[in-house]
C-alpha cells in the first residue's frame, strides 16, 4: 500500500499500532523541522543527536498520542526539553569556564558589522546572542520570534502559564535588545551616510 | 499610560491587544523616548523574523532517518507489556489516590506485623533460654543427689529410731502416733519372748 496517500491521522494511528512503515513517514517528515529548532539552542552534532532521541522517545510514546493534539506542537516539546536538559548539563560543565567562553565572544565580536548580515551569519549572530539568556528564556525567545509559534503554544510545548510565557519573553527581548542596540546604531550611521 | 508602563508593552507588543496597542500609538506619537524604544523594537522584530528564515537542513537525512529506524524496538516488543499499556492508561485520579492509600496501608502493615514478630521471637528466645537453664541446673548432678535426698520418703524405722532418739524412751507417750503403734508392738514383742 502506497503511505504517501494516507492522511497524517492514519499515518499516525499506523505507526501507533506498531508500523514501521507509517513511523519511518513521519521520520522523514519532521526531521528537518526538528533539526531546525535544535540547531537553535545546540550545535549541528548535539543537534543531530537530539533528533533521533527525540524520535525515539516519540515511538516509545506514541500510544499516548491522543487524535485531538497536534503532533508538531507535541514534536517541540520533546525536542525543547530535550535541548533545555543538554543545555542545563552543558552549562554545569562550562561553569567555571567563562574564560573560554569571553575568548570565543571577542573571536566572534560582530559588533561593528562591515557588510550587513545576512541568512545564517545573521541567525549565528542572534543564536550567540541568545547565549547569554537563561534556558527558560532563551526556549520562549525562540520558539516565539524564531519558530513563529503563537504564545499559546509556546505555553503548550514548555508547560508554562501565559504571565510566566509574557515575562520571560519581555526578560529575553530586553536583554536582546541592549545587546543589539550597538549593530543598530552602526547601521543607522551607515545609513545617514 | 507612564513611560515604564510603555516600554513594558514595546517589549511585548506582540502580546497586546488593539486597545493596548492603540493606547501605546497614542503615547509614543508625543514621547521621544518610547518612540525610539519603538522604532528600535521594530528593527530588531525584523531582523529577527529575517533570521527566522534561515533553517539549518540535517546534513545526511537518509542516514539520520537509518539511525532512528535501527535504534526503535520492533512492535512486538512494545506489545510485550500489556500490564505497562494497561497502568498507562489508568489516568483517573481518584483511582490513582486510592491505590497510593492501599499501598501506604500496607506498607504500614507490613512494618507494624515485622515489629510484632520480631518482639514474639525475642520473647520465644528468652523462655527458652529460661527452660533450658532449668534443664541444666536439673541435670547438675550434685544438685539431683540433693533433691532425691529431699524427696527420698524416710523409712519408718529410720523414723521410728529417729524419733526415739529424739523424744527419749522417758517419755514414750510424747511420740508421734505411728511411732507409738510401732513401740507398743516392740513392748507386746518383748514381753512374749
């Protein structure tokens, strides 16, 4: 049977009841989606990895999957959380190395832009920004402003209330926008000349 | 509207709704300040969005996919567990409180009934240390040798002899009934021969 007509639904209900088949579709479907999203709290190897756990954990789950749900919004759930644990190990083992970390900032200092940045340079630059963000925030920050997700589903995927969602978007911003206000002025003088 | 108030809603002017939005117009039309905030948020939504477009691609979707397909269980090893489906699927509350009950009742029990038979044990222990004592103070072949002595019933000669050595022939009158009986025979004994 051709799986490449079926609906997502009965995709979904196939690889519930144990299809393989059904499971590699969906596989082949969401895994640039998700290597998207931990591309952008994690490098392209941690990335890679965080993927297939997530999908692994999504087979081991999946008779928990109810019709009503969204598989996406189910997707970036596991994947944030999964980025969010290997960013708080991450954080515990570079604690004391915040020496390295500044080397790396001035290596990567794109304050004084000479060309305007664009595609993945400009996202490296925003993503590295983003570092210096608590995980809670730096999750709202990207799934808001970067994934595009509305708050509801942010409040969905990371269990939290719309007050907390708000405050940590408003944390995330601010601090973003300090850091960013400097590439703005350059370019603003750059404009006016 | 104050102008920290303002600012607050500039970070998270997403979030608002069309009368908050229309308030923070009519403010930021005659203050400098917010205008600028606003006029900087508006850049950096921007670029943000610009940086959103950017999506890093898996760099081996076939391989990652293999990955994932080698790494899940088959399906019949998820339906090896039919009491594991069955608790997941136990998800009424009050059932779940009830069962959390049972449990710590019988924990309970179980600790009160180990205490209980641990205290009989020690009792067990201890009456029979106190019959065994007995036995050996029994068996002690010194203290046998007296008790048979007490308990050895005296003979009524030994008695009788006993007696006359200790009342005097004097007085015969003043023995014991028995020994009267017997001495009276020794008398009629006597007298005849």
């Amino acid at each position: 049977m051709n799986m490449g007509s079926l609906s997502e639904t009965e995709i979904i209900t196939r690889a519930k009841s144990g299809d393989t088949r059904a499971f590699r579709i969906l596989v082949e479907r969401y895994q640039s989606m998700m290597f998207s999203v931990s591309c952008r709290f994690l490098d392209k190897d941690e990335a890679e990895d965080i993927v297939q756990e997530a999908f692994i954990r999504l087979w081991k789950n999946l008779h928990k999957y109810r019709p009503g749900i969204k598989l996406t919004t189910w997707l970036y759930r596991i994947v944030t959380n999964l980025c969010l644990d290997q960013l708080k190990s991450k954080h515990r083992r570079n604690r004391f190395r915040r020496a390295d970390i500044t080397e790396i900032d001035a290596v990567k200092d794109h304050s004084t832009p000479d060309k305007e940045l664009e595609g993945r340079e400009l996202l490296q630059y925003v993503l590295q920004l983003a570092q210096s963000l608590t995980p809670k925030q730096r999750a709202v920050f990207i799934l808001r402003d970067l994934e595009g997700l509305s708050s509801d589903e942010v409040c969905e995927v990371l269990s939290m209330k719309a007050g907390n969602v708000k405050s940590n978007l408003y944390y995330a911003r601010k601090a973003l926008h300090e850091k960013l206000k400097q590439y703005f002025e350059v370019k603003e003088r750059r404009l006016l000349l | 509207m104050n102008c920290d108030k303002v600012k607050q809603n500039i970070y998270g002017y997403d979030e608002l709704t069309e009368t908050e939005k229309g308030s923070l117009h009519d403010h930021i039309a005659q203050c400098n300040s917010c205008a600028l905030l606003f006029r900087e948020m508006q850049q950096q939504r921007a670029l943000f969005r610009k940086a959103s477009q950017w999506k890093d691609l898996p760099p081996n979707p076939d391989r990652l996919t293999q990955n994932v397909m080698s790494s899940i269980k088959t399906p019949a090893g998820r339906k090896v567990r039919p009491v594991g489906e069955m608790i997941d699927r136990i998800n009424l509350v009050p059932l779940r409180l009830a069962l959390t009950s049972l449990s710590f009742f019988l924990i309970i029990f179980f600790v009160s009934e180990y205490n209980m038979t641990q205290s009989t044990s020690r009792y067990n222990k201890s009456y029979s240390e106190t019959l065994l004592s007995e036995k050996k103070e029994a068996l002690d072949s010194g203290r046998l040798v007296e008790r048979l002595k007490q308990k050895k019933r005296p003979t009524p000669f030994t008695s009788f002899y006993d007696c006359i050595k200790r009342c005097g022939l004097a007085d015969w009158q003043y023995l014991c009934e028995e020994c009267k009986i017997k001495f009276q025979k020794l008398v009629k004994k006597y007298e005849n021969s």
